[in-house]
C-alpha cells in the first residue's frame, strides 16, 4: 500500500513549544502534502513538497523531505493552542489520487 | 471556508437503507474526490471523477457508486447500508493538470449514522 504512517500517533506538548511530526511512506512520489483536520472537520491543506525539494517553509511550519529514506516531517514552531488538531501527510505518486497516513493528533495545552 | 459543500451535513438511516450524499466543488475545480474516514480505517480515498469521467478508483465497495454531472457537482450513492458504513464522508475538490495547482480542498463531510 501506498499509505504512509505517522509517528508518533499522538503528542502533547506546552504552548509554546515545537512540535514534530513524521511521515514514512513506501513508494516513489511525486510530491507530499501535509494537511491538518480540526475534530469532525475537513481537512485544511497546510504545506506541499516537491520530491526534488528537501525543505519548505511556510509560516510556522517547516517541512522536511528525504526521499532516500521515503520519509517527511513537520515542524510547527512556536505552538498554540490554536494548533491543536490532527495532521496527515498525504502523498502523490503518478496518479491524481492521494494517499493519506494515519494521522498524528496533536495536542497543545495552554 | 473551502468553497467546497456537502449536504447534508447529518444523516441518520437504518440498515439495508440506500442515501445519496451531494457535493458541490469550488468554482473552476474539475476533479471531485470522495473520501471515508471512519475510527478503524483513516481516511480512506474511494473514487476520483475529472470533468465527468471517473479518473481512479480506491477502496469503494460495490455497493457504493457515484457520478458527476455536467455542472460539476458529484453524488455519491451508498445502498444496502450496513453498521460499518458509519463514518465521515468527505469530498474534495481540485484543479488537475494546473502545475503546482495540486491540493485539494476539502468540504465540511456528511456524518452518516447506520443504526
């Protein structure tokens, strides 16, 4: 299967704080995406990476790409409690259709 | 807001029952996408239509079907509810073939409940 995974599954931190996320996933793509989703909500798209781009930044986000090791990670810096919320990475291989990861629940406590 | 809608927001129906779930994409987006999130499975892509035509297929069961018509809008039909068909439908819409156009914009979901 072409979905990744998260890790870790769930992570609670200060505000304030930084928080990581990673993704692993198991085929080539063409670019990843990280999306978040507020409980019972759609999902919102946050950031994409191309495959031959290794970091991006956006805000307070920073998103790694390493595609020796099929694997991603997001940092959001500075947290608030505002960003509590669940995360996904989503990848795009040659196909129009992405491939969501299982989500990492972020929780930030004020 | 996305500018993607779904209705209905709730649905509450019994088992064996068949529902309708619509959804409307941002205006000029060409491809909608269905999504199933339920608490065992993620979130789980079932089928993808461009302009009409369906595009890709996921992990729809054959009791799932949908459609897109000519204004864009989409529908996806489930019969035969059971239990396990419980779950967050979402629809997303995008711009396909745009270079760097490629995320894709999610509607508020249809809960639907199978009692």
């Amino acid at each position: 299967s072409q979905q990744g995974e998260e890790d870790p599954q769930a992570l609670s931190i200060q505000e304030g704080e930084n928080a990581t996320m990673n993704c692993s996933y198991k085929t080539s793509i063409n670019n990843l995406q990280w999306y978040r989703q507020n409980s019972g909500r759609g999902l919102v798209h946050l950031i994409l990476i191309r495959s031959n781009e290794r970091e991006k930044h956006s805000g307070r986000l920073r998103v790694t790409l390493d595609t020796s090791k099929k694997s991603s990670s997001l940092l959001i810096t500075a947290s608030r409690a505002a960003d509590t919320a669940s995360y996904f990475c989503a990848t795009r291989t040659g196909a129009n259709n992405l491939f969501f990861g299982t989500g990492t629940r972020l929780t930030v406590i004020p | 807001d996305s500018g993607v809608t779904q209705t209905p927001k709730h649905l509450i129906t019994a088992t064996g029952q068949r529902v309708t779930l619509r959804c409307s994409p941002r205006s000029g987006d060409l491809s909608v996408y269905w999504y199933q999130q339920s608490l065992d499975q993620g979130l789980q892509f079932l089928i993808q239509y461009y302009n009409g035509e369906e595009r890709a297929k996921g992990n729809i069961l054959e009791r799932f079907s949908a459609q897109q018509f000519p204004d864009l809008h989409s529908e996806l039909n489930l019969s035969s509810l059971e239990l396990g068909d419980s779950a967050l439908y979402f629809c997303a819409s995008s711009v396909v073939g745009s270079r760097g156009m490629d995320e894709q914009f999610f509607g508020p979901g249809t809960r639907l409940t199978v009692l």
